[in-house]
C-alpha cells in the first residue's frame, strides 16, 4: 500500500508526482524471479505517465520473463538506511524509433 499523507483526501489518486513530493521509492517486484526493483516515482512518470502505482503495477512487465501475473509494485518511504543501501534503475534514455511503412497501390 502506497503510504499517503494522514490528511489526504479519500478517493483522490496518488499519483507519481505526488509520491515524488513525498520522497517515496517506486518498487516494482516480480515475484517468480524473486527480484525487485527499485525506481524514482519521476523517472517512472517520464516513461508511462502520471499514474498511481496500481495502474503501474497492472502496465509493468517482468523484464527477465515478461510475466504480468506476478508482479507488484509498491511506494514506500525508505528509511535511512534503506535509502544508501538501494540501488535504482535509473532511466537513462527514452528512444523513439523511427519505423517506416510501405503500402502499395
Ligand atoms: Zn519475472
């Protein structure tokens, strides 16, 4: 469960920028490798949007074995010393490829 602010309204979507704000870590974890991953919400938001993490949970795919079925994702407030300890994948480049497409007439 993403961890919100006491006074946050109910209903209202916590969304990556919010978590952001909040200094959260994004976690998204694929539970038949057993491995986790870590992320900054923004980055996250740069690559899918400004969404909740449920949503991100429901578009995120396992990059060892592309399963969909087993993987969670989470936001948390890392403690200090989880926060020197994780180590994130950090986003490094988004690459829009150029695909050409024939038709004939
Ligand atoms: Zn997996």
């Amino acid at each position: 469960m993403p961890e919100q602010p006491e006074k946050w309204p109910r209903g209202a979507p916590w969304t990556l920028t919010h978590a952001h704000d909040a200094g959260q870590v994004a976690s998204i974890r694929c539970a038949q490798c057993n491995v986790t991953r870590y992320y900054k919400p923004l980055e996250l938001r740069e690559v899918i949007g400004n969404i909740t993490i449920d949503e991100v949970r429901n578009k995120a795919r396992c990059q060892t074995c592309g399963s969909r079925e087993w993987v969670s994702a989470q936001l948390f407030h890392a403690t200090g010393e989880q926060a020197h300890a994780i180590r994130f994948r950090r986003l490094v480049e988004i690459r829009w490829e150029k695909r050409v497409i024939w038709r004939d007439e």
